[in-house]
C-alpha cells in the first residue's frame, strides 16, 4: 500500500510538473467571464425587450412564444415535442410562483454546468488524461517506467488514482471558478433558492406526480456529482486511447473528434435508437435531474448511469491488458 502511494504521489507530481492543470485553470479564468457576459447580455436584452424585470411577464412570453412556433409547419416533430415538453416545464414553475432562471451567481453555476457536461469540461479532462502514458513515450521514459521492479498493474493504477483526483480537481475546480466571476455581475446569493426536480417524461407529457422542491445547494450538489462521474468515464476512455496510441497528439484529437462527434450526434440521433450506447450520447447526465427530453427516446437516468460503467469498465479493461502485455523494447 506505501509503495502504490508513492507510485500515486509521483504520478500527480509528473502532472503538475506538466502544468497542464494550469492551462485548465487559463482556460477557464479566459472562458466563464465570456460566458458570464454572454449571459448578461441576454438577460438585460430580455429585460429591454419585455420592458420589465418581473420574472414572470418574460416567463409568460417564453411560454406564448413558443406556443406559437409549435403551430409551425417548418419545425421538425422532434424539436416540437421537446418544445410541448418544455411550455409544461415552464407553465408549472410559473403556477407554482417559482423562478427557473433566477439572476444570480449560483443559478449561473448550475445552468453553466448543465450545459459544459457535454463537451467543455470533458475537453478539460482529455488535456490531462491524453498523455498520461503517451507522454512517457514521447519523453522517452517509458522503457525506464516499465522496467522498474514494481508490477505493471500497479504503475497503471496509480495513474488511474491520480487521474481520478484531478477529474475531481477539475469538477471543483470549474464550479469555484464560475461561481466567483458571475457572482461579480449577479450577486454570490441563491443557495437557498428552490428548485424543481422530480419531472417524469412520457411521449411529450409531464408526469408532476414526483415532483419535489429542493434548496439549490442541494440541486447543485447532485448536478456536480453526476458531472463528475461522466467525466470519470471519459478519463478512462482517454486514458485508455493514451495506452493505445503512442503519440499524444493523435490521441487528444482521438478524444476530441469522439466529443465534438457526440454533440453533433446528440441533436440529429432522436431516430437511430441504437445510437444510445455510444458513450458521448449519455453524457447529458444532468438533464434528467432538470427532466429535460433524453436525446433518444427511452433513455432513462439509470441508461445513461450503466452505459457510462460499461464503457469505463472496459476501457481499464484493455489498458490493463495493453499495457501489462506490452513488450518494453517495441
């Protein structure tokens, strides 16, 4: 146990040695003020256009607009039932005198993270975990790491252990960020604030039945925790492709071609069902906590949750044979 936590000490020291989780933490100090902005932007032209802050008057207009649109020939029957979903969503909150959009700093930091889960903090993750072992082949020190008296599988563990860590590092790390910077423009309040959890979806009707109201902080707590086990399925798919392909720029764009392909497969998938076990279709875990339309038919939190497993299981199952059988002069 003392010798794997030295290996797993060493492996977070190669990390940030890297300085990789520095250009994580660029990346975000340059990105959240844009997306704070964005986000403000749309909220004081929302404000003009209404000629009211009252929340309840833009929520109606919401409601009223996209009302009309669903009379519409050109809108794809797709886009309409999660249009028809979404007007009940929006009509029982409004009933219920509680405001989905709330402007403050923890509201941003759940909505960001909901929307991030699919592709941006994966990114974030696949710039750390790409080169976890193809970087000990491009520096040359992989004959050196596979030769020493210590078991194989415990080597790739602790880069496991590790990867793990600043998977969590990242989650963490990513919610400090946007709550500090949009709590500049929004006010640091709202962990008290209710939300609505609990919808069930049937063809394009709410089932309000299992409807519950829970503190933010709560919500946020859940949203957060999902966040990060779909991203420790992307860190063993990636830490998988860093066994597999030597080089780690190959491997990133591996990753991010596989990310990008999922967004995109996300919004055009609603009628090839057999999509729904690719692993980047299930990474809007999230949604099922606001009870947002799955990308396919069918699809359920506790898919989305075994699929992602099944994909991280067997990604750690090939590194481990890869990597254990690996000839070291090869």
């Amino acid at each position: 146990m003392s010798r794997l936590y030295l290996l797993v000490m060493n492996e977070c020291i190669k990390i940030l040695r890297k300085k990789r989780l520095l250009v994580v933490f660029m990346i975000l100090i340059v990105l959240v003020p844009i997306f704070t902005y964005a986000q403000y932007r749309v909220t004081v032209t929302n404000q003009k256009h209404l000629g009211t802050t009252d929340w309840k008057v833009a929520l109606r207009q919401q409601i009223n607009d996209t009302t009309n649109r669903l009379s519409s020939s050109r809108v794809p029957e797709e886009w309409k039932q999660w249009m028809r979903v979404r007007v009940q969503q929006q009509q029982y909150y409004l009933d219920h005198n509680i405001n989905p959009t709330s402007p403050n700093g923890v509201t941003f930091t759940r909505d960001f993270m909901s929307n991030a889960v699919t592709l941006f903090i994966p990114l974030l993750i696949v710039i750390i975990a790409s080169d976890l072992v193809s970087g000990e082949h491009t520096s040359g020190t992989i004959k050196v790491l596979l030769t020493r008296p210590v078991k194989r599988w415990k080597i790739l563990t602790s880069k496991c252990i590790a990867l793990a860590l600043f998977v969590s590092v990242i989650v963490i790390m990513t919610g400090t960020v946007a709550y500090l910077i949009s709590g500049m423009v929004f006010g640091y309040g709202g962990w008290s604030y209710p939300v609505l959890t609990g919808f069930q979806i049937t063809g394009s009707e709410i089932l309000t039945q299992n409807i519950h109201v829970l503190p933010q902080w709560l919500y946020i707590i859940m949203e957060y925790g999902l966040c990060w086990y779909a991203c420790l399925a992307v860190a063993c798919i990636s830490l998988m492709v860093s066994v597999l392909i030597r080089s780690t720029a190959a491997g990133m764009g591996v990753m991010v071609a596989a990310l990008i392909a999922g967004t995109i497969l996300t919004n055009m998938v609603s009628s090839w069902e057999t999509a729904k076990y690719f692993f980047m279709v299930n990474l809007e875990i999230t949604d099922y906590l606001a009870g947002t339309l799955p990308p396919i038919p069918g699809m359920t939190l506790a898919f989305s949750v075994i699929t992602l497993a099944v994909w991280a299981l067997a990604a750690l199952v090939v590194s481990y044979i890869v990597f254990i059988r690996r000839d070291v002069l090869s």
